[in-house]
C-alpha cells in the first residue's frame, strides 16, 4: 500500500472531518424535522379533540332556551359579548350570552332546557344567583343563570328531557346572600362548557348556537305552570 504524502494525509483528514461535519448537520436536521413533525402531529390531534368536543355541542342542540307563548308574540333579543368585561367579584370576562326579555317583569318569560341531559347543579351561586347546570348525553355542561324560580324542586342526578321546563327568567344573584335580586335587568345568562383530558372546564361562546337555535323554538301556553 502506497503511503500518502504528507499533503495527503492532511486533505484526507479535513475529508474525513467535512463528513463527519456533514453528517452530524443532517443527523440534526433529520431530528429537528422529526421534532417539526411531531409538533405537527400533536397539533393537528388537539385540533382533532377540540373539533370532535365542538361537534358534540351541535349532537345535544335540541330547543331554543326560551320558548314562544301561542297567545301572543315573545319577542327575545340577545348579543355576542362574549368576554365583554364584567367587574363583580373582580375584573373577568363575560363567559356566557344574555338573552333578555320584552319586559323586565321577574318570574313571567319560562326557560327549558336546550338539551337531554342530568341535573349536576343546582341551587344559589353568588353570581348566578338561583341557577341549574345539566350534563347533556354527549358531556357538554349547559348552565342556565339568575332565575326567579324553579318549576320544580330539581335535585342532582335527575334526568331531564329537551324542551322540559326549568324554570322562569329573574334577576338573582350578584349577592351572597340568597335571593339577592334587582342587581341587574331581568335576564337568562346561558353558559356552555367542555371538558376533556387537558382541561376540566372550557368556556365555549353561545352566541352562534343561539343563533342556530332560533329556529327551534317550542311553543307553550302563557298560562302553562
């Protein structure tokens, strides 16, 4: 074998370091393209769980939270304001929609529930006042806020049906004591709420399946109990 020069050995060496200078380059592009790709892949599964968490808001939809009277018209208006600033208890985000009656009469406009679903709460709450929170069949919390009254004496683990009637539209809350009222204008507060594995309690803004839910409108009797 024929040994190489002095000038060899030296080009072989700076040959041999390039490769290897080479090699470890690609080594870390080749993991930081990994990395990219497992940033990607897990994004793309949040957003996955987070469509399929949305999508069952839509499977519970069944009935607009205010139903229409047959002897005359009632008119319900509400806003997007979503995370408009609320300062009771503390500067806070509006996590929630107000639907607000033709009048600000307490204890007369009925709300039913929007969904199948299971007591989970119920009873005074120092912001919500006299409030019910139902677990639909597809694990979405609806919370219904500031009654005037019950239309019966709801208990936890009782199973309600969409359409079922829940009770009237007040002005509760804003108090710890119970029954505070006259904080506010007569109004129902409808809250929406997902949780999975990431998170216990996901604020979902109601505005648009409100809108949605416009059109189902049930029917009753103004003097129906």
């Amino acid at each position: 074998m024929r040994k190489l020069s002095a000038a060899g050995q030296l080009l072989l060496l700076v040959s041999l370091g390039l490769v290897i200078l080479g090699s470890e380059q690609r080594i870390r592009e080749q993991a930081g393209l990994a990395g990219a790709e497992k940033k990607q892949e897990r994004t793309e599964e949040t957003a996955r769980r987070y469509y399929e968490l949305y999508e069952n808001i839509w499977k519970d939809l069944e009935y607009f939270p205010i139903p229409q009277w047959k002897e005359r018209e009632l008119p319900v208006t509400f806003e997007n304001s979503w995370l408009i600033e609320r300062t009771y208890g503390g500067t806070r985000g509006h996590e929630g929609t107000d639907l607000m009656p033709p009048e600000n009469k307490s204890g007369v406009y009925p709300v039913v529930s929007i969904s199948d679903g299971t007591v989970e709460n119920v009873g005074w709450l120092e912001k919500g006042g006299w409030r019910i929170g139902i677990r639909s069949v597809h694990d979405v919390y609806f919370y219904y806020a500031h009654f005037a009254s019950y239309a019966e004496e709801f208990q936890k683990g009782d199973v309600v049906k969409a359409g079922q009637l829940l009770g009237y539209m007040g002005d509760t809350g804003y108090g710890k004591q119970e029954g505070t009222s006259g904080q506010f204008p007569v109004h129902l507060h409808l809250g929406i709420y997902l949780r999975s594995e990431e998170f216990q309690e996901l604020a979902v803004n109601p505005y648009w399946f409100l809108r949605y839910l416009e059109q189902e409108r049930l029917t009753v009797s103004q003097e129906d109990p």
